[in-house]
C-alpha cells in the first residue's frame, strides 16, 4: 500500500532522462577489490533544457538515480531557433571537440550516439554534429555540454550589443 502511494506522490514533470555509460570501477585496498559502478545520465524536458549527471554507488540501480538527480538539479538553458540552434558552435573538453551546426527543417538529428542524447533531450530536431579527437561518451557528453552552454540567442546579442534584433538578423 505504501508503494502505491508513493507513486501516487510522485509528480510527472515532462522530465526524461536517457543512461549514456555504466563503468565499473575496481579500487583495490588491503583486503582485496572494491566494486563499484559510475553512471553517466542525460536528462531534458525536450523544450530547450539539458542537464547532465556522473554518479558512483555500489550498485548500477543506486548509480543511476544518483546520477539522474544530479543532472536535474545542473540543467541549463538552452537557445533554440525553431528546432535547430542559432549558430555554428564547437564545444570542447579535454580532448573531445564537438561541433554543433544547425540545419534545415527535414534533416533530422545527424550525431553520434553520445551526443545525439544530449541534443534530442534538449528538443532540438535538426543538427549535424561531428566529434573530433577522443571519441570516449563521457567527453563527447560533456564538450556536447560545453558547446550547447555557449549558444546565445540573436536577441542576447542584440542586447550586448546595443542593437535591434533587425539589425542582427541583417
């Protein structure tokens, strides 16, 4: 009965979350080898906001949650142009370089699977992606972050620049 009320409680925030890498990471001490497990997971409400989540616990289940918590409580913003991005933007971590182009309406998500679930998590429907250097999910995951957070919209440039949207638009 507990469980059903539980649920019950629980609200639907329009929130999906997608798992992107499960690691299992060996510690060896005195007494032998400590399991644990390390959780990579991308969540968005498919309308402009990204987060993502990196977790360890000593089991997957508890990893994930873990991760899954974290990475709602690190959404960003995101700037959407209809259903792409307003510009070309490369994102970079560490050795990781994810370029974020947008295209036109028809295309389609064209990216690797890591950074396809961060971009379709964001509600962004057409982008051509392309991932230089180390091809490792977490990187990618995160430099597909890093690109996405230094997107601005025409009107926050407009803004810094003391001009009419018009103006930048040309």
């Amino acid at each position: 009965m507990a469980r059903r009320e539980r649920e019950e409680v629980k609200q639907d925030d329009g929130i999906k979350s997608k798992l992107v890498a499960v690691n299992r990471i060996t510690k060896v001490v005195k007494g032998g080898r400590n399991m644990r497990f390390s959780a990579l997971v991308v969540v968005g409400d498919g309308n402009g906001s990204v987060g993502l989540g990196m977790a360890k616990a000593a089991e997957v289940p508890e990893a994930i949650k873990k991760a899954e918590t974290q990475a709602r409580r690190s959404m960003i913003k995101v700037p959407l142009s209809e259903t792409t991005i307003p510009h070309d933007v490369i994102g970079v971590y560490g050795k990781s370089q994810v370029l974020l182009r947008p295209a036109p309406e028809g295309t389609g998500v064209i990216a690797g699977s890591s950074a396809r679930s961060v971009v379709e998590l964001a509600g962004i429907r057409n982008i051509t992606t392309k991932s230089y250097g180390s091809r490792n999910p977490i990187n990618c995951v995160k430099a597909t972050m890093e690109g996405l957070k230094l997107l601005r919209s025409p009107e926050k440039i407009a803004a810094m620049r003391g001009k009419t949207v018009e103006e930048i638009l040309g």
